[in-house]
C-alpha cells in the first residue's frame, strides 16, 4: 500500500510538471509522496531486508564439458602474479 501511494504521489507530481508546470499540483504530489513514506514507516517497509557482510567467493577450477578437471583455474595459471579478487578484498 505504502509504494502504491508514493508511486500516485510521483505520478501527480509528474503530471503537474507536464502541465506547466503546475506549481500547486506539484506540491500536492509531492506531500502524497511524503504520506506514502509515513506510511513505509509505519508498517515496516524494509523490516525484511537483510544486510549480509561481503561473500568472498572461492577460486572456481575449470571444469571440461566432458567431466575431466584440469589445473586450469579461473584467472590464469597458478603462480601467475595476476591476482583474483572479488570486489569487496579490492
């Protein structure tokens, strides 16, 4: 219900400057939007959002089409001076 009544909000606000612009409309836009996030509030809109640390993920070896393993790994071969990081050890 929340982002429905902000979406409205943009959607009247958006209207007003296409109009115009429509300074008041505007403003009548822009305090909907200001209920919809009221309301966010007020029934936890991002209660069930989880803020996890980083994943490292692990060297991946290079598999073959037909299921041999070779010594080939993502990134070059080993010993090579080119490191493989994921974006959160950068």
């Amino acid at each position: 219900m929340a982002v429905t009544v902000i979406f409205a909000g943009f959607t009247v606000g958006g209207v007003a400057l296409c109009l115009g612009p429509q300074w008041v409309l505007f403003w009548v836009g822009a305090a909907i939007i200001a209920l919809g996030l009221v309301v966010a509030a007020l029934v936890h809109l991002f209660a069930d959002v989880v803020v996890d640390a980083p994943r490292v993920l692990p060297e991946v070896v290079d598999y073959s089409v037909f299921g041999s393993r070779t010594t080939k790994r993502r990134g070059g071969l080993p010993g090579d001076k080119k490191a493989v990081m994921s974006d959160a050890q950068r």
